[in-house]
C-alpha cells in the first residue's frame, strides 16, 4: 500500500491517521530522480499493453523474472 503524506512538519497528517497499527517507512518523495529516457519508454510500453488488455498475474510475472535472472 503506498500512502503519500502531506506534512506541514508539524502535525499528524490524516493520512497517517488513516493507517492500520504497523511499521511503516517514510521516504521523501521530493528527492526522486527523474526517469531515463529509456525508464520512461517501458513505462509507456507497459502502459499501453495494460490498456490493451495485455496483462500477465503477479506470480506469473515473478516466475517469467526469476527465469531470466537465473540465466
């Protein structure tokens, strides 16, 4: 579950109000690089096959990824 939090620095923001009891990492999503010209092509690509209709289920797709890095 991704959750982005808009802090003033000083109050509990409500959507951290809204999460269930747990452990949970902050990370500052202003310092994010930008994507590469190729990041951002597979992403579109990846978009596009979504919109299609050309989808694959999670373990599927983790099953086809481990293949490839065992080679």
């Amino acid at each position: 579950m991704t959750v982005v939090v808009h802090w003033n620095g000083k109050d509990v923001p409500p959507e951290l109000e809204q999460l269930p009891e747990g452990r949970y990492v902050i990370e500052a999503v202003d310092g994010v690089p930008e994507l590469t010209e190729d990041e951002e092509r597979g992403l579109l690509a990846g978009l596009a096959s979504i919109r299609e209709g050309r989808v694959v289920e999670a373990d599927d797709a983790r099953k086809r990824l481990i293949g490839r890095l065992k080679k």
